[in-house]
C-alpha cells in the first residue's frame, strides 16, 4: 500500500489459510480506544492465519497419505504409464472426507468459540471507535458554528 | 479460436472489464479457473455458502440459473486448471457441452498441491484500499443481504399470502412482502457476519463483500439492524402480531441456531428446513391473521422440498465441507442423507394429496402435480440408489425447476372462495364473516 495512505488496506487471499491478510493503518492520533481496536483485529488476523494455514496443510497431507495407502492397497503407483498423477473417485474420497471431518470437530468447536468471542469483541469496539468519533465530529462541529 | 469465459457475476458493469482480463489471462496462462469451480458458482447462487449455507425457499425467479446453465450447451467454454507450484497439467480444454462437463474427473481437484480455493481474476490478486465508497454500496449490500434468495423468500411468502382462501387485499400483501423481505435481508447480513473466516475457505463464498473486506463488521451489523427492526415492525403493526413474531423468531432460528448448528452437528439440515418452511407460513398469516392447517400445509410443502435439494446439492461439495468443518449429512452420514431425499420427495406427493383434503385446493391439483412429482421422486430414487454426482445433480436441477411449477400449479388449482361458499361450506362462510369484521 502507498505510504501516504490513510486508510487500511486488504490484499489478496493467502496462499495456505485462504484469508486476506489486512494491513492496518496506524494513524499519529491514534487513541487508546483505536489502538485496542486496532491490536484485537491483528491478533484475530494473525490467530485465523496460524489456524487454517495449519489446518489445510494437514488437510492437503492427510489426502495425500490417504490416496497414497489406498492406492497401494489397489496396487497402482502414485503415478501411471503417462506420468500422471493416479486419483481416487469421489466415493473413495467420501471416506476420507468423513474420517477427517470427524477428527477435527473439537479442533472446529473449539475455533468456533474464539473465533465468536473475537469477532463480537472487535465489532462492539468498532462501534465505540465509531461513536467516539462521531461525538468528536458533532462537536467539532458545533464549535466551528458558534465561532 | 475465439475463447469466451461467460461470467455469471453479479455486477454486471464488471462484465466488460473482465472479459479484459481474461483475455489478458488466456495469453499468460498464470491464472487458471477449475470449469467444476465455475459451474458451483453458477448453481449455487441461490444457495449460499451457506450452500452450505442453507436454503430459503426459492421461487419462480429460480428458473433462470437453470436456464443459464442450458446455454451452456451452446457456448464455448475455457476450462483452466490451476497451475500449481510442481505444475501437474497445464492444458487447456473446450468444452462445449454438458457432457464433456460431466467427464470432469474430480482429479482436477486432487492434482493440486494447494488447496484450490480459486485463483480469481488478475483484479482479485491486488491489495485494495479497506475504503467505502458509496458508488459501490447497492451492490455491495445487495451481495450482503443475498438480494437474490431474498427475493426468493419474498415469492414463496408471497405465494402463501395468494393461496390463503381470503380476499386478496393489495397493500397487506405488499407490506408483507416488504417486511418478510426487510427481515431476510437481515439475517443473511448476520449469517455472513458469522462466517467470514469459513467463507474464506470455499469456493462458493469466497467473493463475499466481507471476506473481501469490502465492508466492515460494524457497517454489516448496522445494516442487519436496520432491516430487521423496520422489518419485523413492518410486519408486526402493518400486518399482524403474529406474522411479525414469525419473522422474529425465524430471524432467530437463521442466525442463531442454523448458523452455529452447521458446525457442530447435522440436525443443522433439520432446522435449516424449518427455517425455509416458515416464509409461506408467514404470507398465509398475513392474509387471514391465524394460522391454520392451510399454512402448515404450505410450510409442509416447503420444508419437505428442502431436503432433496440441498441434499443433491451438498453431495458436490464434501471436500469443501469436509475441509471447512460443517457437519453435514453428505459427509459424515452418506446413507442417511439419500435416504432422507428420497423419503422427502415421496412425502411431496403425500402433502400434494392432502391439499385438496384440506379445501385450499381442488382435487386437480393432487392429479396435475403427480407427473412432476413422480418425477423429483424418481430421481430421487436414482440419487438413492447411484449416489454418485450425476444422480445428486440431476436432483438438484430438478428441484430447481419443480418447486416454482408446484406453486404454480397449486395457485391455478386453489380453491375459488366463492365455490366453497355456494356448497354451503359453513366453516368458511363463517370465516368469512370473521375476516369481514376483522379488517378495518
């Protein structure tokens, strides 16, 4: 983002989580409120990053450990005749599919709470940044027209 | 040759732009679209990630994706396959029918070595400005508020307002719809709040206004509010109490229960069901303020259409499920979830008979609707029976079609008001006199 920015700026979804990294702006006058603001929306970042980078990488690795096993229990290699890479239909895959859904349902139920927590935390402080500065603006404003 | 990417976006000054691009990117061969990506988007627009998310009955309006897709046949399409980091396949295929869509092996999927959330346009791997810009904001709160299942909702609460065996009263029926549309509105704008990190994660849902961060929390919130409350207002004095407490609570049950539910066990399917029944139930209250058996009737119809569509829908997106932890019956119960389709596409036929039973319709209406729901049923069986992706999609395509024709159908069949007085049917003569004395 240009340095003479003064807004926050969100880039393109992340190559392993999925998520759209943001960068935040840090304005002179930032004030405690903004800033408390400002770190809740990082952390929330930097925890979802480390959460589905992880998360879709053991995904992706587990397929692939299930397709290898499958494979040879068939008897056929990771890779046929024309170098391409051997696959298993989608019924075949079902069975991963459910055997991974429920390995991670704690791991799930347990984001899920956070991720509420964070979520309800950063939007109740928006909402008091957004007061405070629209309080500071009306008198802002009434000062300007008694003057 | 000539190849056309036909975009079904949602903005459709964004058309000309992208054609650009794409343009652009036929010649750089960098950015890649998986075809069985392209064809989610088009099918599930109504759905919702929530395609996950879940279904709100849909309408007439419903025809035109199906028709989309039929044009599919006629045009040319680019297939790309991501380009990963080993590259695997680089190839470009035209596909110009159906068929050679259905021959998309689910390999495509598997052979890369990320998670193929969709590369997106060149326009997508910028970093954009976190700025509102009031030009953009129709659009953006109409992607919000899922404008289009919205007018879905709206059509079905519209088509249980006409069947009520009432005279049809104008403005009650427009500020219904109004209100029943204000209070969607809302709770899809609270479902995406919900679910920005899940959305993420799947293809269906990953151009949402939040997930693209074209809007903040707090301004999807506000929204959400200021539909809602005028909404259910709308409905509770401008129509009746108990419409608006219908509203309410289904409010409550999208965004509260249905939402949370989907991660953590499948009745979420159960309750989502419900959530989709209650809009006809909704128009019916509107018109007579009670709810009789005609409306349970409506939301029976309803609920039971939920289930084979969404189940034939949700059995192409295990992967994405699987990986964005839903709990949903195509993958952790597979068994469970045809036989469920196809035990609720026999069920439409039992509620279709009983209409007539109940007077809200003629004994037409039973006869007329057998063919097409024999048909939903069959396929259903074969879903049933194949439980492969041809099976779940001919099902899904089906129900697309089916339920605005059983409306249909079922509003040309309704009983005339005045036929049940000339028989001397007591009941509604009196009701009759009831609604005389209690509309003003």
């Amino acid at each position: 983002p240009p340095a003479h920015s003064r807004s926050d700026w969100i880039g393109p979804p992340d190559k392993h989580s999925n998520l759209r990294p943001v960068i935040f702006y840090v304005p002179p006058e930032e004030s405690a409120l903004e800033r408390r603001l400002r770190e809740a929306r990082q952390e929330a970042q930097a925890s979802n990053q480390r959460f589905w980078a992880r998360h879709n990488r053991a995904f992706r690795q587990e397929k692939e450990e299930f397709i290898y096993s499958r494979l040879k229990a068939k008897g056929l290699e990771m890779r046929d005749e024309s170098g391409q890479k051997a696959t298993l239909n989608a019924e075949e895959m079902a069975d991963f599919y459910k055997d991974f859904l429920s390995k991670n349902l704690k791991k799930h139920l347990q984001y899920n709470r956070d991720w509420y927590k964070r979520n309800f935390r950063i939007t109740f402080l928006m909402g008091q940044v957004a007061l405070v500065r629209a309080l500071r603006w009306l008198r802002r404003r009434k000062k300007n027209v008694e003057q | 040759g000539l190849f056309v990417w036909r975009l079904r976006s949602t903005g459709v000054r964004q058309i000309p732009h992208r054609f650009v691009h794409l343009y652009h990117i036929a010649n750089d061969r960098s950015i890649t679209f998986q075809y069985f990506n392209f064809l989610k988007r088009m099918y599930v627009t109504q759905y919702n990630k929530d395609l996950s998310q879940r279904a709100k009955p849909k309408s007439d309006s419903i025809v035109s994706p199906f028709h989309e897709l039929r044009q599919l046949d006629q045009e040319k399409k680019v297939v790309h396959k991501i380009s990963p980091v080993s590259p695997v396949h680089q190839s470009w295929s035209e596909t110009s029918s159906r068929n050679e869509l259905r021959e998309m092996k689910s390999a495509a999927e598997t052979e890369d070595s990320v998670i193929p959330v969709g590369a997106g346009s060149k326009e997508d791997r910028q970093w954009k400005e976190m700025k509102l810009r009031l030009d953009d904001l129709p659009g953006i709160l109409a992607r919000l508020s899922k404008i289009k299942l919205t007018a879905l909702v709206v059509s079905t609460a519209s088509t249980g307002f006409a069947m009520a065996p009432v005279p049809f009263e104008l403005t009650r029926f427009l500020v219904a719809s109004l209100g029943t549309g204000l209070a969607s509105c809302a709770a899809n704008s609270i479902n995406q709040f919900f679910e920005v990190p899940f959305d993420s994660n799947m293809n269906r849902t990953k151009n949402r206004p939040l997930v693209r961060g074209q809007i903040s929390p707090l301004l999807a919130v506000c929204f959400a509010a200021s539909c809602g409350v005028p909404g259910i207002a709308l409905l509770t004095l401008g129509v009746n109490p108990l419409t608006g407490a219908l509203g309410a609570f289904n409010i409550f049950l999208y965004t509260c229960c249905y939402t949370p539910l989907k991660r953590m066990s499948i009745a979420n399917t159960w309750v989502g069901a419900v959530v989709g029944a209650i809009p006809p139930i909704m128009g019916w209250t509107a018109a007579t303020g009670s709810l009789d058996a005609g409306a349970l009737l409506l939301g029976g119809i309803l609920y039971s259409w939920q289930f084979p569509h969404f189940n034939a829908l949700s059995w192409g997106l295990r992967e994405d499920y699987s990986r964005g932890g839903y709990c949903m019956m195509s993958v952790t119960h597979p068994g469970l979830c045809r036989r469920v389709a196809l035990r609720h596409c026999l069920a439409l036929i039992g509620l279709s008979t009983v209409a007539p039973v109940l007077d809200i319709t003629t004994w037409t209406f039973p006869i007329i609707s057998l063919p097409i729901n024999l048909y939903i049923s069959y396929l259903g069986f074969r879903f049933y029976r194949d439980a492969d992706r041809s099976s779940s999609r001919k099902l899904f395509f089906c129900s697309l079609w089916h339920l605005p024709m059983l409306l249909l159908v079922m509003f040309t069949c309704k009983k005339s008001v005045l036929e049940k007085e000339d028989k001397g049917d007591l009941p509604g003569r009196s009701r009759e006199r009831a609604m005389e004395i209690r509309l003003p």
